[in-house]
C-alpha cells in the first residue's frame, strides 16, 4: 500500500503580518494539500491555534476580516511594556473555548522563550490560549508573562520559524511560511558623521521598536531558514506592514496566498504520492538490499575457501 508523507507546516511570527498565514492556509486547504502537524509561534501560534482547532481557512478569513484587530491592542503605560495582552487573551479565550492541545484536531506546538534561561520553550499541553500569550509577548512591546516561575517571551527571539519541532514530531515534509520577508539595501561605507538637526519627524519610542523588531527578526528567519530545516520555504513580503498595523488585514492574506500560489507546483511535487515513484524507490531499496546480502555472501564463501 502506497502512503502518503507528513506534512508539517511551520507558522513564523511578524506581529499584524501574521494574518498572512490565513492566505497560505486557504490555498493549501483549496488544492487539498494535507496538514498533520502545526507549529507557530507569536502571530503564527495565534492563527496556528485557530486553524487547529477548527480547520476551515475560508471560514477563519471571514472572521478576522470582520474583527477590528485594533480593538485587541490594550495599550497601557508601564516599564514592562506597552501592550497588556489581555484584551486578546479574553478573545482568544472567548474563541476558542479555553481549549487545550489534547483536544486540537490538528497537533500543535507553540514556542516562546525563557528570557532568564536563554532557552527554547515549547507548548503541547495545557491552555492553548495560555501558550499563545507567551508566544506573543514581543520584547519590549508586550508586558512578559509567567509560567512555572519562568519569565517568557516571543518565541520568534530564537525560533523565528519553529520547524525543528515538527521534524522530531515525525513530519516527512516541512513547508516553513515567512511572513517577515523584507529587502535589505547594500551596506553604504564612508559615510560622513555630522552634528544637524534632523530635517525629519522622530519616530515614537513605540513606532522606532516595532521597526527594529521587524528588521532584527527578519535577519534571524533569514538565517534560521536557510540552513535545510525546512523542504520548502514561503517567503511573504510585507513590508508596508508594521507590526501592529491592523487596517491591512485583507492585503496581507492576499499576499499569502499570492505566495503559495507561486509555489504550487513546488508543494504537490513534494506533498503529493506517486506511486510510480515510490514503486521505483521501493525496488532501489531492494536492489539495495540483494546487493548487501550477495557482498556478505561472497565474503563468507571466500572466509571459508581460505579456511580450506
């Protein structure tokens, strides 16, 4: 019997862009691309999450396009970060259902980061939306959570797409979205320091963070992704999107699924069974074997002729 491979789908973070996963999700939902594992983290954990627990893409795009994600930014005054969090909690918790994993119809694991330790943790039990709130709490944006007397963070701090897991997890193939694709422009030397006044606005503190934020974390997924964890990559330019820009929902699902449409052709060559080929693969492994078991023969014979 032919079976097909695993296929795990690695969610990145990307704050705002990561509604852009929603667009590669209807795609592979309409083409009929199987999805047995999931792994997000940060924006990807948030829509990763969704999806498993209910997975009807086109569905879960009518639904954040009517939701002003604006009114899930709390923001507030305080040393330990900009954003409370609660506000998307409670929706997420109202959504959801106070899930836990064990009752995903999709496996799923979400990564965040214990900014003490310098290490990776990752959710597969418990509260789904408990997890999701570690993973989204973006350094110096969003006030830190507590867990078992760790203090966590964004997972995108040192997996920016979590793709490791899904490997150990028993996927066979891993497609890797990338929500903070951006342009870097050759380094500029010999430039001259002066003392002026700036001839343009200064960003906000918040507006200066997001951004650094965004360019720190596409470098790391640039590094993180290109090093063979991934069988393919979907790489998705937003750029015109800060990360807690929520009036271009509806632009950046179209980009994603603009993206995985691109690479179509790409994902069936890797998801799709052939029978063909693997009967062909099968009698390699044969050929294989017949060869092995004749070298040990003829060593055997030659053992015991010397033997004679």
């Amino acid at each position: 019997m032919f079976k097909r491979k695993k296929v795990g789908v690695a969610l990145s973070g990307g704050g705002m862009k990561g509604v852009a996963h929603i667009g590669v999700l209807r795609v592979l939902e309409e083409y009929n691309i199987p999805i047995d594992l999931i792994s997000g983290t940060s924006a990807g954990a948030i829509i990763g999450a969704l999806y498993s627990a209910e997975p009807n893409a086109k569905k879960l795009e009518k639904e954040i396009l009517s939701q002003d994600l604006n009114d899930l930014i709390d923001y507030t005054i305080s040393s330990h970060g900009f954003v409370k969090g609660k506000k998307i909690e409670d929706f997420l918790s109202k959504r959801l259902h106070n899930i836990q994993f064990k009752d995903l119809k999709i496996p799923l694991f979400i990564t965040a980061c214990d900014l003490q330790n310098n290490q990776e943790i990752i959710f597969s039990k418990g509260s789904v939306v408990k997890a999701i709130r570690a993973s989204i709490s973006v350094p110096g944006i969003f006030i830190p959570v507590e867990n078992h007397h760790r203090i966590l963070v964004d997972g995108g701090v040192m997996d920016p797409v979590p793709t490791e897991i899904l490997r150990k997890m028993g996927a066979e193939i891993i497609i890797a979205v990338n929500v903070n694709s951006i342009k870097t422009k050759k380094t500029k030397s010999n430039e001259k320091a002066t003392i002026e006044s700036p001839d343009r606005q200064l960003p906000s503190a918040l507006n200066a963070a997001t951004r650094a934020i965004e360019i720190m974390g596409a470098e790391v997924a640039k590094t993180d992704i290109t090093v063979d964890k991934a069988d393919l990559v979907i790489n998705i330019d937003l750029e015109g999107i800060s990360l807690l820009d929520s009036k271009r929902t509806k632009y950046a699902i179209e980009k994603g699924k603009r993206a995985t449409k691109n690479n179509l052709n790409k994902i069936k060559a890797l998801t799709q069974s052939s029978p063909l080929k693997e009967l062909f693969s099968n009698l390699q492994t044969i050929d294989k074997a017949i060869g092995v078991e004749k070298i040990v023969s003829d060593v055997k014979k030659e053992f015991k002729n010397k033997r004679k």
